[in-house]
C-alpha cells in the first residue's frame, strides 16, 4: 500500500503507530485519522459543515490538542511542518474548519489558502535553500489522501533531488484524435452543467430570500 501511494505522489505513508509520546513538540500523531475510505465513517463529521471534529488529527492541531510546528496561522488557515516530509522543509496549509475533501471546500476557503502560497513557499524555499518548490493537493484514496481534512503540500524542491519516480517516466504525447476530443467535449459538457446548477441554486436562494 505504502509502495502504490508513494507511485502517484502521495506526501504521507499510511499512519502507523510509532510508539512516540504525544507529548514530544516536534511530532504530531495521526494515527487516529482516517487512511482509508471506509475509516471515514470513524471520522463523524459532515464534510459540508465545515466545523471541528474531534476524530481528525488536524482540527485537534488547531484546536492545540496536538502539537505542531506553526509557520503561519491567520483566521482562515493554518501552516505546519509536515511530519513525515519528503523533503526538508515539506510543509502543509490546511483550513481552520474541516472539510472532508477539496471538492466539499467551500471556493472562499480555498482562495483564502492559496492566496497565502507564495508568501509561505518564498519563506520555505530561502530557508531551506532550495529553489523549487511543488504544490501539491491529494483529493481522494486513489489520489493518496490519507487524513480527510483539506490541504494543500509546499514541498521544496532542489535540482537533482529526484524525489519522484513518476518523473523519470516518459510522457506520453497527447494526439489530437477522436478519442481525445471526445474527452475535452465531455469535461466541457460537465463543467456548462455545473454552472447551470450553481445558477439554479442562486435563484432559488434569492427566491427564498424574497
């Protein structure tokens, strides 16, 4: 399982127990977050309230029932070093109220993190010395996400490092056939539906709201 999430650039390995005391300050333990889907039910929380819940590791961070090493914190977002990195200085954004996954992410509150990247991967990268840096968002068991609380990876890079395997791969090139335009009609088709639905709820919104 380990060796499949670390193939399509998962930044956690599935939580162990390592034995370490919670009360070491440079650890945070997540043993008892969710690594697979069906522990999601263990979790017991609505991925579209957006508050605290007490089985996921992230909210007891900002709650300070667990500890971390803060990098920055403001009303909307909180930065942490990562504990298990792939590289020094791998660190993660994660929003104050809990949602299960990015799609369930309010647009606000994912504006609200990502406005904050550059000024914490600046920071990150001059104290690290690297000069790279990847962003990185698991979305989903088969994405590599295993604690179901939103967030987004600034993992520094430096040249050489050859942390992924998947980039030593060859691409391949993308051929402007049938099959992909069938594809791109098919997102296209998604995306206009989508649009319609949030317009709907709008009206109905004011609707109500009159």
């Amino acid at each position: 399982m380990e060796a499949r999430r670390l193939a399509i650039l998962c930044s956690h390995l599935r939580p162990i127990n390592s034995g370490r005391s919670r009360a070491t300050p440079s650890h945070l333990s997540s043993s008892n977050c969710a690594s697979v889907a069906k522990s999601e039910q263990q979790l017991n929380y609505d991925p579209h309230k957006g508050s605290l819940q007490d089985g996921c590791v992230f909210c007891r961070i900002i709650l300070g029932e667990e500890p971390a090493f803060k990098l920055y914190e403001d009303d909307s977002c909180l930065c942490i070093l990562d504990t298990r990195p792939l590289s020094n200085g791998h660190s993660l954004i994660i929003p104050k109220s809990h949602y299960s996954s990015l799609e369930a992410t309010p647009p606000s509150v994912i504006a609200a993190m990502c406005s904050k990247v550059p000024l914490i991967s600046n920071a990150i990268m001059k104290s690290t010395g690297s000069d790279s840096f990847n962003l990185l968002v698991n979305n989903g068991v088969a994405a590599g996400q295993v604690i179901f609380h939103t967030h987004i990876h600034i993992i520094p890079r430096k040249a050489r490092d050859c942390l992924w395997e998947s980039e030593s791969l060859q691409r391949r090139t993308l051929k402007f056939d049938e099959e992909a335009s069938r594809l791109a009609e098919s997102i296209q088709e998604m995306l206009h539906s989508s649009k319609e639905n949030d317009s709907s709820k709008v009206q109905e919104s004011n609707l109500s709201g009159n």
